[in-house]
C-alpha cells in the first residue's frame, strides 16, 4: 500500500468563524451557518465557550493596561495648535476675512443679539478702566493683566513657547521631561503654550539655561520667551 | 459632540475643528493605546506613538474617504507605525514580521501557571503570544473587528485573517496544555 504524505488536518470551516460568533460581527449568511449547526451539534456549543472564555479574557488583559496620560494628549494638542498657527499664518486670508464670512452666515436677529452683546462687553471694560484708574489713585500698587498677583497657579517660573509644526509628540514630551518642564496653560492667541519651568523663582540666568536647551533642539520650537516676571 | 458618529467628526477634522479632534481623542485614544501597548510591550513608547497616530488622524483626516470605519482606519495607522518602531529597535535585527512570530519566552507559561487559576493561565497565555497572534485576537476579542475589518487593519486577504486567528488560538491551546490546562479544543 503506498504511503500518503502526513498533513496537519484542515481546521473546521465553523471553527475558522466561531469566534466572530462571540463578538456579533458575522456576517449574515455565516450567522446562520452556525446558528444551523449549533442548534444540531452539541460539541459546538461547547467550542463556542472556549471562544467566549478567550474573548472575556482578552478583553481582561486589555483593560487592565490603563489609559494614555494626560501629557501624552497635552503633547498632541500642543502639536495641533502648533499646526493650526502655521496655517494661518500661511493662509492668504487672515482671521478677519473669516470672521467676515462667520458674521455673514447669522441672521438679522442673531446680529442684532451680537450687537447688542458686544455693546455690553464694551460697557463693561469701561466700567473696569474706570474701577481701575480710581484704585491707582489710591495706592502705588500694579499686577500684570495677563495673570494678576501669582497665586498658587501663578507661582513658579514659567515661560512662553510656541512648537515648530513639524515637532513630534516624542520630542515634545522627552523635551519637556528633560527640562522638568510641565504645560500649565494654553493654547494662547497664535498657538502659544506657557510652560512652568521650576515651582520655585529661578535666576534669568537659568530661565535662559532651561529655554536654550529648548532652542537646541533642532525642530521643536519656533519660540521659547521668559515670562515677564510681575512686578511687586 | 457625543452623539456625532466618527465619520462626521473626521470630516469636521478635515475642516480644522480642533474640538472635533478632542472628541475623537476622548472616543478613541485608549483603545488605539492599548492596541499600541500590547504589540510593543512599551508604555511609553506607546503613548509617544499615540499622539502621532492621532497626529496623522488630524493631518490626512481630508484623504479619509469613508471605505473603512474610523477605528479600522485608526488601527491601522497605529500598526504601521507600530511596526515601524519596532524596526528601529536595535535588537530588532530580524525582519519584524519575522520577528513578531517569535514567542515571547519571557513569560513562558510552564513556569508561570502552576498556580493559577484558569482564567488568569489564559489572561497569561494570551499576554505569552507572539505579536502577530496577538494583534489578531486583540483585533477580533477587543476591538470587535469584523473579518473584513481585521483584513483591512493588517493588510492580508481575509482568509488569512480566519486561518491566523485560528492559529493563534490552536497556540493558546498548546501553551495552556503546557501549563497542564486541557481544554479539549482543537
């Protein structure tokens, strides 16, 4: 009797889809292939649990790996305004030709509440001038109108920095992480990050040392400026 | 934003809707790093390569025509980049589809099941896979994959993708076998 070559056996054509079966991704037509076969096949049943108990468990494994950091999506976000200040300034038209085009798309009563909005927001910065140039009278004492008197978000030494468009998040993350950098605000006006460089108040000199390390990066900044320090 | 399916907000993307992309990202950034995290074995690197898969989403969202759903498009970003990194490795001197073949005998289940129950001997088992198989069952298990989708995220015809799985699973056998599991099955 002649010999037949050993092959490994072809798998099930039912056990090839059954683990769809588990997770209501088959289509149609096979759906009913293995409802047809369930219903006259005890063994598969018992096959259909195995890929169940496979599917729980891999769902297990999955979830116990967590969730991305807030820096990583700080990182991306940074990289994306990045990307949006690059467009703009590449764009022939600028915001105000947008705005234009925002205003021209409302209707009339809509402009209408806009106007009468905006005479409000103007009312109000002048009741604000005026509250301000009375308290000057009465004492020496100023802040900075970007982030008044420092409290516990204003404390440490901090930074301006705009990413280069082209910067990974890699670079941004390990630049930061190198520089014992962190995000506290932003995006700004013009996609610009303020970074808080120590929690405590370093020297100009080592606010400029931690910036140049920035700078040296090739491709990751497009600005990197210390913060005006408020005057007490 | 919630209720806006994913193709919209891919559009919305393609238009510059940065909050379009903060629904996307809230929606989807944690399966793409999990997917990322159990085919390197790297959380940091993982998280690197999050943000350029999501990086690219923002970039190429105009080029997203709609032939696959988001999330496939997704993944499928995140395993070519996934793979890309694992080129760069430098004991990755293998070809890395070669290389994701290979077992991982770090965890090797002999050693490890002794003690454990049944379902944490096949949590191991499937954490001891190689990367191929792993990506497949995590492809179909986790992220809910339809045949046709899993073909799409790896690239090979759809057969293959029913044969791999089936393989995959046949190697979860053996090693649970190994651990002195027999679960009957194939």
């Amino acid at each position: 009797m002649p010999s037949t070559p050993k092959t490994p056996p072809e798998p099930d054509d039912l056990d090839l889809i059954l683990p769809w079966r588990t997770t209501g991704r088959l289509d149609p037509a096979d759906s009913a292939r293995i409802e047809a076969a369930l219903a006259r096949d005890p063994d598969l049943a018992r096959r259909l649990a195995i890929a169940e108990a496979e599917r729980d468990e891999t769902i297990a494994v999955n979830e116990a790996i967590g969730a991305p950091s807030r820096a990583a999506r700080d990182a991306l976000f940074a990289r994306i305004d990045a990307d949006l200040a690059a467009q703009a300034g590449r764009s022939p038209r600028g915001w105000l030709a947008r705005l234009g085009e925002a205003l021209s798309g409302l209707s009339p009563p809509a402009l209408a509440g806009l106007g009468l909005a905006a005479c409000l927001v103007i009312l109000g910065q002048a009741g604000l001038l005026a509250g301000a140039l009375l308290q000057e009278r009465g004492g020496p004492a100023y802040e900075t109108a970007s982030h008044g008197g420092g409290g516990a978000a204003g404390a440490g030494s901090h930074a301006l920095v705009a990413f280069a468009p082209g910067a990974s998040a890699a670079q941004i993350a390990e630049a930061l992480r190198e520089t014992g950098a962190v995000i506290v605000d932003g995006p700004l006006p013009g996609g610009v990050f303020r970074i808080r460089l120590a929690t405590g108040r370093l020297d100009p000199a080592a606010v400029e040392a931690a910036l140049d390390k920035l700078r040296a990066r090739p491709g990751l900044v497009q600005l990197a400026l210390p913060e005006a320090v408020p005057a007490r | 934003m919630r209720d806006i399916p994913d193709a919209d907000l891919v559009a919305r993307i393609a238009r510059g809707d940065r909050a379009a992309m903060q629904a996307l990202y809230a929606r989807h950034a944690t399966a793409v790093y999990r997917f990322l995290v159990r085919l390197l074995r790297d959380a940091a690197g993982a998280e690197d390569l999050v943000s350029d898969v999501f990086f690219d989403v923002w970039q190429q969202a105009g080029r997203y025509e709609g032939r696959a759903s988001v999330t496939t498009w997704m993944l499928s970003i995140a395993r070519f980049k996934a793979l890309s990194a694992l080129r760069r490795r430098p004991h990755a001197a293998l070809d890395p589809e070669t290389a994701e073949a290979v077992p991982d005998e770090a965890d090797t289940p002999e050693t490890v099941l002794q003690k454990a129950g049944k379902s944490e001997a096949l949590r191991r088992c499937i954490a001891a896979l190689s990367a191929e198989h792993r990506m497949v069952v995590d492809l179909v298990y986790y992220h809910d994959l339809s045949v046709e989708e899993v073909a799409q995220v790896l690239a090979i015809p759809a057969g293959t993708v029913k044969t791999r799985l089936f393989h995959a699973r046949k190697r979860l056998s053996e090693h649970l076998l190994a651990a002195g599991i027999d679960r009957g099955w194939p």
